[in-house]
C-alpha cells in the first residue's frame, strides 16, 4: 500500500507542475477547465499522500487548493450555462 500512495503523490506533483508550467508557457489559462481540473486532481494527490504520512500542514493546503479549484470549476460552469 506505501508504495501506491507513494505513487499517487508524486503524479500528483508531477500533474501540478505540469499545470503550472503549461501556464506559465501560455499554453493554458489560469482560468481554464484542464487547468482547474489539473490542479484538483493533484491536490486530491498531495492530500491522499500527506494524510497517509502525517503532513497535516500540506494535507490541510492540498484541502484549501482543491476547494478553491472546484469553486472556480462550479463558477466557470455557470458562467457557460449563462451564455
């Protein structure tokens, strides 16, 4: 089982660095679906991985950074359903 979870967090630290560097590259906007959706997966990762070791601090980030991505995955949906 460790090394699974060991496995999940370092995809999940791959997929957000991925995320990032695709941003920073303009290939992605900070606002796009894939990157949203990019960054909660990952942070569903870190969240799994750090709980499974006791990180709480980087457990309770990952919390807060897939919160904020799935509010703006709900907002940009409304916004479409708007248009």
């Amino acid at each position: 089982m460790t090394i699974i979870i060991e496995i999940i967090g370092w995809a999940a630290a791959l997929l957000i660095l991925v995320s990032y560097l695709l941003v920073s590259m303009g290939r992605l906007s900070g606002t796009s679906v894939t990157f949203q959706w990019m960054n909660v997966v990952g942070a569903a990762g870190f969240i799994l991985n750090s709980g499974w070791h006791g990180a709480l601090p980087s457990a309770v980030l990952n919390i807060a950074w897939a919160g904020i991505g799935i509010f703006t995955l709900v907002r940009l949906a409304r916004g479409r359903a708007r248009t």
